[in-house]
C-alpha cells in the first residue's frame, strides 16, 4: 500500500461514527465565543439571527447536521436554473450561455458535509462587484464552466503580495458559479490569514487543519449552504506550520477527493511571496492545480512579480487563464479585466 493510499484511509476512512460526526437528525450549534459545538435545544435561547448584508465581519452561524445529497440537478445552465438557484437580493447580471446538462459527466454519490447553513451571508463588496462587474464576471464564469465541462476543476485563485482583494474574488466567482447551477467547493488555503469563513457569516468549530491534526474525514469539517450549490472547507485558525497540510499527502488527496464530488473546486490560495505558497509550489505535479487565476490591484505589484509567479504555477501543472485586474475602491467604479496570459508574459 502505497503512503497516498494510506493518507486516503486516514484522511477520509475510518469509522465516521468513531470519528466524532454528528449523528443524522442532531443540530450542531458553532459557539462564536469559544468555537465548540453543542446540541442546539440547549443554545436555542442563545442563537440571534443575522443581519442582512453588511461590511464587517458578521456574527457566526448556527449549523445543523445534514443529510446525504440528493441527486445533482438535471438542468444544468439553463436559464430556468439560473433564475431559481439565485439566492434573494442578488442583482442578476449577465446571464452565462446555456449549455447542454449533459456536458458535464456526472458526479459519483457524496455525502453531505456534516454542517449546513440556511444560506451565505455575502459581503456588500461581492454584491458592488456583481452589479457593476457583471459582464467581465460573466465572461470569466463561462471560462471555469468551459474547463469544468472539459474536467478541469480546480481552480487556484491567488495574489503576488496579499491584500489585492483574491478572497472577494474568490467569493464572486463561487457565488456566480452556483448561480448557474455548478456545485461549487470553496477551500481557504490563506494559511496566514484565513477569512473565507468569517467573510460569509460562519465561525466554523473545526477546520481543514483537523484533518491532519485529529484524524477527522473531510466531510465533517466542511459546511453547506442550503440556498446555494456552495460547500466550504473552512480553516479554524491560523496555521502556523502550513506543511502539515501541504504536503504530498493531505493536500492531493484532498483536492482530489473534491474534484470527484464538485463541478468546480476554487482555491483561496496565500500570497505568492509566502512560504506557504512556496510549499505548494514545491510539490510539483502533486499539487494537483488544474487552473490557476492572480488577482492584482495594489501598487506593490510589478508586471515581472506575475510574469514569475504565473510561470512558476504553470509549471507544475496549472493552466493560467489570466489576471484578474480588481480596482474595487470605496469611492470608485470597480473595474475587473482578464487579459490573456500571454500578456504577462
């Protein structure tokens, strides 16, 4: 038996039971001052619903235990599909070209992530993005849906330096995605700064680091929207030795395991200049990246910084579709452009 086969079986065998995973009709609760779970009869006095959106970090969500997926919808990108899947106060934006369902294979059984929540609590920057930027969104949605069809779905979706806006990009894509009927996974990578949870209203009680650390299956770590298609691998914390996780063990098996169940796979990575970035890279083929899109609108970014950071993601396996230019400022028209790879070259 081969070490990735083990890692299979460590990672996502076993006995769930065994596991510690919420027993079916049992409600979890996310405690947001201390981050554990308890039985929801007892916190229900407790439970306060969210706001609608807003711009800071929003209060944790109560998340139950689910049951397992039913089929996957047999109406994939059309325009039915589109208008229902599209969760409440969202702008429609342009609609991505109809395509046939039986374009993209279908997907083997999957449980369903131990933790749902009614639906995402976007943030007011994602909501500005998709009413001003809804055409380039369109253009780069039907991009990924053209490689998730062709059976490239992991999408590594980073920045050079940090702070160029990639998690609400990341959000935007996921968000446009499901809109469309794709079933979309959402995994933080942001080892140093993990935000994809608390940005969509969750204060997750487990993380992607307890695979490793506590033996836990992917399954019950992750967190479904029941509004959306979108299920999300959070990050409990900081990780402070990313290698534990990135390495040619977890991470593969773990994208892979994804790929398998979701239509679409999209990867909050770290910067390009950190180290974790830098442990990704160093697994070569393994790191299992299918597509890979920079996201730039700082000053800090130079034009050879992305040349190097986009050959290096191209060499180990990812296609680059392009650079996300993201100009999004309080005061200002948000601008999104998705040049060719070639431009950066």
């Amino acid at each position: 038996m081969s070490g990735i086969d083990r890692a299979f079986i460590r990672a996502y065998g076993g006995d769930p039971q065994r596991r510690g995973r919420p027993k079916a009709g049992v409600t979890r609760r996310i405690d947001g001052a201390h981050g554990t779970a308890s039985n929801a009869a007892s916190a229900a006095s407790q439970a306060t619903p969210l706001p609608p959106a807003r711009s800071s970090a929003p209060p944790p969500r109560s998340l139950a235990a689910s049951q397992p997926f039913a089929a996957p919808p047999t109406s994939y990108f059309t325009e039915a599909a589109h208008d229902n899947l599209r969760p409440p106060h969202w702008p429609a934006g342009p609609a991505v070209a109809a395509t046939a369902a039986s374009a993209i294979q279908p997907l083997p059984p999957y449980s369903r992530p131990a933790y749902e929540v009614d639906d995402l609590a976007w943030p007011d920057v994602c909501r500005t993005l998709v009413t001003r930027c809804g055409s380039e969104l369109a253009t780069t949605t039907k991009t990924l849906v053209d490689h998730s069809r062709a059976g490239a779905r992991v999408v590594y979706v980073s920045g050079v330096h940090g702070g160029e806006g990639v998690t609400t990009i990341t959000l935007c894509l996921a968000q446009r995605l499901a809109s469309v009927g794709l079933k979309v996974a959402l995994v933080d990578a942001h080892f140093e700064r993990p935000a994809l949870a608390a940005a969509v209203g969750i204060s997750p009680a487990a993380g992607w680091e307890d695979i490793a650390r506590e033996g836990h299956g992917i399954g019950e770590v992750m967190i479904q929207s029941q509004a959306e298609h979108v299920a999300l691998l959070p990050l409990r914390g900081v990780v402070t030795q990313p290698h534990v996780l990135v390495n040619d063990l977890y991470w593969p098996a773990t994208l892979t395991t994804l790929a398998a169940h979701y239509h679409c796979v999209i990867i909050d990575g770290p910067p390009w200049v950190s180290a974790a970035a830098n442990t990704i890279l160093s697994l070569g083929d393994h790191a299992s990246l299918d597509a890979a899109i920079f996201v730039t609108g700082t000053a800090n970014d130079s034009l050879y910084e992305l040349s190097l950071a986009t050959g290096q993601f191209a060499g180990v396996g990812a296609e680059v579709l392009g650079v996300i230019e993201n100009q999004c400022e309080a005061a200002a028209t948000p601008a999104l452009r998705v040049p060719s790879a070639a431009r950066i070259a």
